[in-house]
C-alpha cells in the first residue's frame, strides 16, 4: 500500500495527488512577471489610444481608437441600432452618476446660488415670452 492509499484523499479532477501540490509558503510563479513585461492593463491603454484615421463628413482627420469606437457606436444607435441605443444610453447614465457623485462633495457659495437662481428666472421668462408670441401667431 502507497502512502495515498492510507489517506482517504480521493485524487482525480481539480484533486492533484499530495505530492504534486505546492507546499505552504509557495508561491506557484516564483519568479512573478519578469521586469519590463508589459501587463494586460498597458496592452489595453495602448490599443484604445492608438491613433486611427477616420473620415467624417467627407474630411480625414485622425483620432484614438478609443474615440472612432465611440463614433460607431454614436452612429449605429442614430440609426436606430437598439443594441447601440442601449449602450449609449448605459454610458450616458454612468457618465451622469459620475458627475452627480463628483458634484456632491462641492458646494456652491451663495453668490453662485443667486446667479442660478437668476438664470432659471430668466430662462423661465424667456420661455413665457417664446411662448405668447407664438400663441399670436396662431
């Protein structure tokens, strides 16, 4: 009898016999990735802010790869493309909950508080006056 045998290990799939398991304190890469190696993060920067040329309104002009994905994306949803259209829409609300959540630790003085308020008023005056001014024409 081996010394397997006496212990009721049961080896098989995802079970490595005892012997062939690292000891404790063993690292399984020992050497870790090697000094100069570039990780999956580095490759990915690169790839999207690798420069491409597009052409755009019958102009060629050169921009991130990044930036001409999120061109086609912008461009399939337009036509009406739902898969595009949600995720346009996923990156609008992400986008917005960022900004929200970078807003909520800045307050604003009381200064720019009445700014505000008066530009709402005169937004809001505006609008009654575009608004009587097209009930007369009607």
């Amino acid at each position: 009898m081996s010394d397997h045998e006496n212990h009721e290990y049961p080896v098989g799939y995802g079970k490595p016999p005892k012997s062939g398991q690292f000891k404790k304190g063993q690292s399984g890469n020992p050497k870790g990735r090697p000094k100069g190696s570039l990780g999956l993060n580095t490759y990915v920067q690169q790839m999207l802010s690798a420069q491409v040329t597009v052409t755009e309104g019958g102009k060629r002009k050169r921009v991130s790869s990044l930036q001409a994905t999120l061109m086609r994306l912008a461009e399939k949803s337009l036509k009406g493309d739902m898969r595009a259209i949600e995720k346009v829409l996923s990156l609008a609300t992400d986008m917005a909950d960022e900004l929200a959540a970078r807003s909520e630790g800045r307050k604003i003085s009381g200064r720019d508080e009445e700014i505000m308020e008066w530009f709402k008023q005169s937004v809001r005056e505006s609008d009654k006056t575009n608004r009587g001014e097209q009930g007369d024409d009607a």
